[in-house]
C-alpha cells in the first residue's frame, strides 16, 4: 500500500520535472536545451574553478576545469559552428573526463559519486537521452569496480562500511530507474511524433486538396480571360482574333529566346489581355473609320492606362498590368502613356509591342487594307532601335521567315467565331464595363474631360461637404460656344479636354467634375479663404499655359465665383451662392473669380453700367471666318438683312453650296459626312466675319454674302472649293453652287 503510494508520488514528482525543467531536446538536437546545458556548465565550472584553485589539487582543478570547457564547447558548437551533433557530444565526453578524473584520483573524495550520479541525469535531460543512458551505465561499472579496488580506501573516510557494500547496487538500481524513465519518456516522444506524422500526412492530404481546387479555379479564371479576349476583339469586327493571334506569336518568340516555361505561360495570357483598356473607349471612336481628332487619340491613349489600373491587383498572371500598361512605349523613348525607355520597358512588354505591331500591319483595319509583306518586313526593320527591340525584332523576322507565324494567322484568320461564344463575350464584356468602378462608368466618368461627370460628382462632393469645411467653386469656361461656333466642336471639346487636364493637375485635396456644357464645380477640402485664392490663381495660370499653343481656342478663359463653407451648410445653399458669385464675375468682365458675399444678393438687383458691359463686351473676343447658325437663326438673320435692304439699300447675295456624288461611285454615310465636315471648314475658313452660313439639308450650305458684287462672290466660291479639294482630295463627292442676289 504504502509502496504504491510512494511510486505514484514518486511518479507525480517526476511528471512535475518533466513539464517544469524540461527544456530539452524532442529530437536530441534541439537548441535551446542545447544553449540550457551549455550555459548551465560553464557557470557550474567556473564555480567549481573559484573553489578549487586555491586547493591545488590539480585533478580536481582539472575535472571542474572541464565542465566550464564542456558548458563554452557546447554554446559555441550550438552557435557559432551551427554543428548540433558535435554540440551533443562535446559536453558528454568532457563529462566522462571530468567524472572519470574524480573517482580514479578520488579528487573529490565521496562528492565523486553523486557527481557521477547527477551527471547522467542532467545530460537525459538537457542534452541527450541516449548519451545520458550511456554515461549512466558507465558511470555505475566505474564506481562499482572503484569501490572494490584499493581507491575504495579513500571513500571509507566519508561512508560507512554498509553504504560502501551496497553503495553499487543502489547506485546500478537509481541508473535502472533513471533508464526506464527516459525509455519511458522516448516512448512518449516516439508517440508524439508518429502523431506529428499523422497530422503532417493530413496536412499533405488537404494541401493536395487545395492545390486542386486552386487548379480548378485557376482554369475558370484562365477560361475566362479567353472570352474576355473575345470580347474585347467583338468590339470591332475588323480585329477578331488579334488578341488570341498576338498571345500565340508572343509565345513563340519567348520560346525561342530560352525562356522557361512557367514565364511563357505567364506572358501568354497577358498578351491576351493586352488590349483590356479597350473596354472603356466608346466604339463610336474605336470604329472612326476617319482621321482621329488630337482628342479622339488621346482617348485612344488612354486604353493603356485604363488597363493597367484594372490589372494591377490581380496575381493569377503576372505582368499583366505591366503588358497591358506598356506595349505601346517605344524602344527611343517617344511611346506612351510613360515614356520608357530602352530596358526601363519589360521584355514582356517589348515583345508584346512587336506581336502586337506586327498582327496590326498583317490584318484588315477599318480605314485601310492588310499591308504585304514587304511593306511589314521593311517596317520591322526600321523600327528596331527606335520603336522596337532590335534583338527580340531580329528572333521575330527569323521566326517569320520560318513560316510558324504564317500557320497562326491562316488558323486565327479563317475560324468564325461560335454564335454563343460571342454572345458570352458580350455578356461578360458588359459586366466587367459596369464593375469597373476604378475607371468608373459611363454615368461617373465625363469622357470629354476626363474628370467626374455631374451625377456622380455632385453626389461625391454633397457627401464631402458634409464631412469637412472647405471652398466650394462654381467654375463656367468663357467664350465656349463662341469656340463652337467658329472653330466646330473639335476645337470647343479641345478646350474641355484642357480644362479637364488642369484640374487634374491640380485635384490634390479637392474633388471636381463636370456639371454639364461649360460649367464645372470643384471643392477645395480644408482650405482658407487665402489658400483657396491661391489655387484658383495657380489654376486658371496652368490653364492659360496649356492654350497658349492653339490659336483657335485663344479667347477661351476661366470666370468663378467661389463661397466659403462648413458641414454645418446645406449644399443648396452654397451651390446656390457659388452660382451667384459667378454670375457677378461674368457680369464684369469674366476671366476672373469672385468670393460670395452678402452685398451680392443687393447689388444683383442692380442695373449694370452700360460703359462696363460695352467694355465686357469688347473683351469677349472676336470671331474668325464666318459666323455659323443654326437654320432658324438663319432664316431670322436672312429676314433681319432683307429689312437692312429695303431700309437702306444694302446689297446681298444668298449661295447655296451643294455635295454631289460623283456618277457610278458608291458612297457610305460616313463619307459624306466627312465631306460635309471638310466643306463646312473650308467654308468658315474662307468667307469674312459678316457673313452667315449654315447647314440645310443631308448636304447643302447656305451662306448669306453681305455686300459682295459677282466677281466678290465667285472668287470667294473658288478659294472655297480648292479649300475644300485640298482638305478632303478628289472623294466622291463634288461641290456645286447656286446664287441670287436681293434684285432676284
């Protein structure tokens, strides 16, 4: 009863040792018991030095010289050499040295044996169950043979003669138990780490599992990037298939050059998604069969940008946001949207830029034929150095030479497109338009200007300006229509597309947008009085230098009015205020801004002085050529002159300039309107300011010629005409006219 009660005690004491001292290895290598032991000795010897220097009992001076060799071996084989195994057994045979030395020389007298019998034990645990067994099972055969030896002697000192007899038969007992322990505890570190490999094996297991899924899902995701290529070519008929066509020849030249697979693939699905961008451009502009406009191209431009920003986080294909952001940079530097240079660009790009280039020369665009292949040879080889790579240029014409390019194109070229594959691409080319929150939609983004439109904008700033006081700023573009009305909507959107850059160049800290015509409104978050001031003058500077090139649009300018607010003010309100700030500016003499103040809301009752409106009035700008009307303004202005005629006798003549289609020469509605464009600026350009033109019919003019004989008139009609052949060529259509005077 009582024994049991001993061994279970005996058993609690050592669990208690096991979870509170146990530092030690699980696999007999683990540092930090490896650092425990190492720290643990040396301290332990340099304890046992200070003792036994003063002795000079050499041996003894030895033995505990050892252990403080043993505890720096152990720490620098741990630490410095990174050698576990040399750090388990340094410690363990220094212990032999040191124990040994003690009970042969019987330096330490009796302490020699509990030495030996400590020793073990504490290398079981803080260095290595098998070597502490090992010095266990030495240590009880040394002293067993010690005692019966004549070194027995010296122990009798200190022991009486019945410990000494049956010292060896405790002592080989405590070594049995302490073997069983650490067999004991092996056998639990045994069962620890078969249950380790169990749980390692269902890790395995369900990392297989996920890999699967990931691969399952990384083919969806790679499914989809097909059909959204399909998509992106749907958008115009004449480049079905290019994207899938620059993918494979971006393959090939990759494999030529060496590189490894994995990067293959990679450049191949982001070749397929190099156009991306193209979902935000309007296919009224993307299908212009026409001559760009500076602004239509910039909108071009922009696909490259709009791309990679819509690639930047996605990781299932690296580069992509790259290639699709940069395979319209030149080798010289003079691409876009950034300007690299040389090997500031990807190779992945690079190549791009050549597959992508070359498949544009070989197929079909709305506004010309496929190029031979001549003309495509003599490109690619003026291009290298400058717009392309020379060495990726040199591998493409070798691969083309070798005619695997050709059975690309013959394959892509001749496969009609699957009725439903379309449709899908439709769809998901749909959603992907209407997600596309970073670009924004068609409903957030003013495409003219670039900045918000008024639906969104004005949500985003009412939501602002709840949030934190600033400058609010209702912002008109002076002499827009007069713009409109002389130079056509080309250069009036080029003033927009001016407005919008400035203020993009200067949003930082405020919101802006487009509210309609030529009227934009801007909030300056967190702004004084002063500050604000100071930006719209930075503004309408910047403005004033981005113009000063064209000009067509050098009577464009900019006129504000600009209120202080806090959250505490309804937007109605300051709208309302910024309005009538505004309307005062343009009262006198707009390209300026004006803050709101209380004395507006008397003064605006007021009547303006005659002298300062003349003066406004005179500072507005002039017109150049003719000026352009709509036919009800026309037929007005043709009544006002007829009056002017009876009245006081002065001379007109009314020109109705006609577009005829050239015999057995069919023509597209494209085309004449083209031609109707050409003729209307040939027209404006031509005549003086005092005269009036607008448009009647599919494809005639009018044009009221104020005080011109005959002679006046045809000589303007003939500069007209070699205006208009000069601009539009010989066409399809040829020019004629008609005339009356008043007498007729």
């Amino acid at each position: 009863m009582y024994m049991r009660k001993l061994f279970h005690c005996i058993k609690e004491i050592w669990g208690a040792l096991n979870r509170s001292i146990y530092v030690g290895p699980r696999y007999e290598s683990n540092m930090r018991a490896l650092t425990f032991a190492s720290i643990v000795s040396a301290i332990l010897g340099l304890i046992l030095v200070s003792f036994d220097i003063s002795s000079h009992n050499y041996p003894l001076l030895f033995a505990s010289f050892s252990t403080f060799l043993a505890g720096v071996g152990c720490g620098i084989c741990t630490h410095v050499l990174k050698n576990r195994e040399l750090a388990i057994k340094f410690p363990t045979l220094f212990c032999i040295f040191f124990i040994t030395t003690y009970v042969l020389t019987a330096a330490g007298e009796g302490s020699a044996i509990m030495w030996s019998l400590f020793v073990p034990l504490g290398v079981c645990y803080f260095v290595s169950v098998k070597y502490g067994i090992y010095l266990s099972v030495y240590f009880t055969l040394l002293i067993s043979a010690v005692l019966y030896s004549p070194l027995g002697e010296r122990y009798t000192e200190f022991y009486n003669h019945m410990f000494i007899t049956r010292f060896p038969i405790v002592y080989a007992g405590i070594s049995i138990f302490t073997c069983m322990a650490m067999i004991q505890y092996h056998r639990t570190a045994l069962f620890e780490i078969d249950h380790a490999s169990r749980l390692s094996e269902e890790v395995e297991r369900q990392t297989a599992v996920v890999k699967q899924q990931s691969l399952k899902i990384e083919q969806l995701s790679l499914q989809t990037i097909h059909t959204l290529a399909n998509a992106i070519d749907a958008k115009d008929p004449y480049t079905k298939g290019h994207s899938a066509r620059v993918s494979l020849y971006s393959e090939k030249l990759a494999t030529s050059l060496g590189w490894d697979e994995d990067r293959i693939a990679d450049l191949k699905y982001a070749a397929l998604l190099h156009d991306i961008g193209k979902i935000g451009i309007p296919d009224s502009i993307l299908n212009n069969p026409r001559m760009l406009t500076d602004i239509e191209f910039n909108i071009i431009k922009s696909h490259t940008s709009i791309g990679r920003e819509m690639l930047k986080d996605r990781t299932i294909i690296k580069m992509a946001d790259d290639v699709a952001g940069s395979h319209h940079e030149r080798y010289d530097g003079k691409g876009y949207p950034d300007g690299l240079k040389g090997k500031e660009i990807s190779e992945e790009a690079r190549i791009v830029a050549i597959a992508d280039a070359f498949d544009a020369m070989s197929s079909d665009r709305v506004y010309r034929r496929s190029c031979n292949r001549d003309y495509i040879r003599s490109e690619l080889e003026k291009g290298k150095g400058k717009q392309f790579d020379p060495e990726f240029t040199d591998a493409f014409i070798m691969l083309w030479n070798s005619g695997e390019l050709d059975e690309i194109r013959d394959t892509y070229s001749s496969r009609e497109g699957d009725a439903s594959e379309t449709e899908a691409s439709t769809a998901l080319l749909q959603e992907v338009v209407e997600t596309f929150v970073t670009q924004g939609s068609k409903d957030e983004i003013d495409i003219t200007t670039g900045i918000m439109s008024r639906n969104a904008g004005e949500k985003a700033i009412a939501r602002a300006m709840k949030q934190e006081s600033g400058c609010l700023v209702f912002m008109d573009v002076d002499n827009l229509k007069k713009i409109n009305d002389t130079y056509g909507h080309e250069a009036g959107d080029k003033i927009l597309h001016i407005m919008g850059n400035t203020l993009t160049e200067n949003s930082k800290d405020c919101m802006c947008c487009r509210l309609g015509g030529d009227e934009f409104l801007i909030f300056l978050r967190n702004t004084s009085e002063i500050e604000a001031g100071k930006r719209m003058i930075k503004i309408i500077n910047d403005f004033e230098d981005n113009k000063k090139d064209d000009s067509r649009i050098s009577i464009a300018s900019i006129s504000a009015g600009l209120v202080m607010c806090s959250p505490r003010d309804s937007y109605t309100d300051v709208y309302n205020k910024a309005d009538k700030a505004l309307y005062h500016v343009k009262q006198n003499g707009k390209s300026s801004f004006d803050f709101y103040n209380e004395e507006l809301e008397t003064t605006a009752l007021e009547t303006i002085d005659l002298s300062r409106l003349v003066d406004s009035i005179k500072n507005s700008g002039s017109y150049v050529g003719a000026m352009n009307v709509e036919y009800r303004e026309f037929a007005k202005l043709y009544e006002f002159v007829t009056n002017l005629e009876q009245r006081f006798d002065y001379s007109f003549r009314l020109i109705m300039i006609s577009l005829n289609p050239s015999d057995d020469v069919a023509y597209s509605t494209e085309e004449l309107d083209r031609s109707m464009y050409n003729m209307e600026q040939s027209i404006r350009q031509t005549i003086r300011d005092v005269d009036v033109l607008t448009r009647f019919g599919k494809s005639q003019f009018l044009v009221i010629f104020l005080g011109a004989d005959k002679e006046g008139v045809k000589t303007a009609l003939d500069r007209i005409f070699r205006s208009y052949f000069k601009i539009n060529g010989s066409g399809s259509f040829i020019p004629t006219y008609s005339a009356v005077d008043n007498m007729n």
